[in-house]
C-alpha cells in the first residue's frame, strides 16, 4: 500500500474520530462543566486542519488559504485550559495574558500571506525545506505553534497537580474528585508537540528532506489535539480548591485565629454532623462554619497536625466505633454509611485508630 494511500486513510479515521468526539459533546454537553469553551475547541479543530482537507480532496481554490489555520490549534488549546481551570479552581483568575500566545500566532500567521499562491500549490505538493531565510514564513508559524501547544499543555498539566497534590487538604471522599487521565493526556500533547519542533526545525535547516513534513506535523498535533477533546467530553466531578496556595505554602495565621477557627470548626462539625455526609468539601464546610477556608486549612496543620479530609475521618472512626460498639450493625454497612467501598479497610483502619488512641500520650 502506498504511503499516500496510508496517510489519507489515517485522515479520513481522524475524521470519523471527530464525529464521535461531537457526537460525544452533543449528548453529554449538559453534564460537562464549561462547556461553552469545550464547544469552541471542538469547532477550532477541523479549522486547524484545513491545508490537510486540501492535500486530501485537491481543494486548490482554498490556496490562498493555505498555512493560515495553524492558529486555531492554539485556540483550541486555550479554550481547553479555559474550561479546565474552573474545574480545579474555585476562584480562577481571568488573566488576559493566557490569550497572548493565541494573539502572537495570530500575527505570525499573517505574514503567510506574503507567500506568493503559486508556491502554495507547489507546497500542497511538497513541503519546502531549507532555504529559511527566504520560506521563514512557512516555518515560523508551525514552529510557534508547536511552542504554544506545549507551553499551555504545560500549563494545564501544573495546575492539574497542584490540584491532586492539594485534595487532600480541601476534599474528604478524594477518590470521588480527582481528575483520572486528563494529566497524561495532556503530556502526551506535550510530547507531541515537542516532537512536531524537532520536525520543523529539521526541515527549515534541510537537516534531513521529509517531503510531507507539514502533513506529518499536522497530524500528529491533530490526532493528539483530538483524544485531548475526547477526554474532555467525559462528565467529571471535582472539588474546585478554594484555597490560596501561597498562602498555605507560608502558614502564617496567629495563635489566637488557629484557636479560634479549630475550636469553630469543631463545634460545626459536631453539630452539624459534617462526618456523616458523603463528598463534603472544605469549601461547603467552611461556608457553613463561617470561617476562610485556607485559613482553616493552616489552623488543621498547625494545631492538629492533619488535613482537612483527616479532621473529618477522626470524626468518621469515632462514629463507626460508637455504632459498633453500641449496636448490632453490620461492619460492611457502617461502611457504606460512611462512604467507604471496603468493609475491610474501615476495619483495618478501625483497629489502627482504637490502638493509637489506647496509648499513652
């Protein structure tokens, strides 16, 4: 089979993909959390592809069109991160420099046009290679995009850390907020992108002749820019951090506050019985307790050396211990009572709790 053949089954498979990964959106768009910015992902992408549509159907009249739609990748990108920010952040900051990346490509891209349509016919043949002084034009803006992907890739994959590092801190049931494979789908973007720099730069200094290097650079950032869609399009539950993270990495409150708000937090979760509800956040609690909840997160750490979703589960055994010792009920459905999936590690960790509070202090 000859290799034209391959790449142009391998579009038209990218394609039937991306029907899916709509079709996906359209059923689930009410379940997944910003999905306005989702939406203008979704139609970034064949946008992005536009020169590969051209190679595939021998659309010469978009000629003049082509090598300007490098751009809506990083649109596409950006949206993402939008979209994904609020999901790990409860108050995310609407910072204009996120779309500066998406405004540089803008420019860069215009100087496409500088490019005579001729040569773009000739390049829908064969892509250039060497000579970058004089086709700068045609390298720059695959090079920038390339940068761009992986720089708020980057982006992305940090705050999706510092939220999982963190959840402990700010959510009890943790396993029921995290956000499982966006962060490796995202390095593999990464990994691409850095990939396609590598081919750029190889073909602007004639390093090795790729015939089809813009081919093989948009469809590898294609390909993975549609499985990051995809995993977008999966329904997810989080626990968006209300806390200040520099704040908390300095845990400066005074003695007198940490006194003040453990001892609030104590009487509101007794009252209230906070341990019994499942998927308590710090965020929920600590609007019901009337206290800033990075505040009470350095108070937790200070005076009793825990974290939020410990404070809770010390509550949690106490509970479990008093309905076992003064009833008949079963272990297995204190558990589920409690949110726990495993009699055996309530019970494992029942037993831990009752020896370390039988010794001595």
């Amino acid at each position: 089979m000859k290799a034209d053949m391959v790449y142009d089954y391998a579009l038209y498979a990218a394609l039937f993909f991306y029907f899916i990964v709509v079709i996906r959106f359209v059923y689930y768009r009410h379940r997944i959390f910003q999905s306005p910015w989702l939406a203008a992902a979704i139609l970034s992408w064949p946008i992005f592809m536009l020169d590969e549509w051209m190679r595939l159907w021998q659309l010469t009249q978009l000629a003049p069109l082509y090598g300007l739609s490098d751009v809506f990748a990083v649109l596409l990108m950006s949206c993402s991160y939008r979209m994904v920010k609020p999901m790990l952040l409860a108050y995310p900051s609407k910072r204009s420099r996120l779309w500066v990346p998406f405004w540089v490509m803008a420019v860069l891209q215009l100087t496409i046009l500088l490019i005579p349509t001729e040569d773009k016919l000739l390049w829908l043949e064969a892509s250039p290679s060497g000579e970058p002084l004089m086709l700068w034009p045609a390298y720059l803006a695959s090079l920038t995009t390339g940068f761009c992907v992986l720089l708020i890739g980057i982006l992305i994959i940090e705050h999706i850390q510092m939220y999982h590092r963190h959840l402990p801190e700010q959510a009890v049931d943790v396993q029921e907020f995290r956000v499982p494979r966006l962060a490796s789908v995202m390095a593999n973007t990464v990994v691409v992108a850095f990939a396609s720099i590598l081919l750029v730069t190889a073909a602007t200094f004639g390093f090795f002749a790729v015939p089809f290097w813009e081919s093989l650079h948009h469809t590898a950032l294609g390909v993975s820019l549609l499985v990051v869609l995809f995993s977008l399009t999966f329904p997810r539950v989080t626990s968006p951090s209300p806390l200040d993270y520099e704040r908390l990495d300095e845990g400066a409150v005074k003695p007198a506050e940490v006194r003040a708000v453990i001892g609030q937090a104590k009487r509101t979760m007794i009252d209230g019985k906070n341990y019994k509800k499942l998927g308590l956040t710090l965020k929920d609690f600590s609007d019901e307790a009337g206290v800033d909840p990075t505040t009470l997160a350095i108070a937790l750490h200070l005076e009793l050396k825990k974290n939020f979703r410990g404070f809770v589960y010390q509550y949690r055994l106490d509970y479990a211990k008093n309905v076992l010792l003064r009833s008949d009920a079963k272990i297995a459905k204190v558990a589920k009572r409690l949110g726990l999936n495993s009699e055996k590690f309530l019970g494992d960790v029942l037993v831990k709790y009752l020896r370390n509070s039988q010794e001595p202090h």
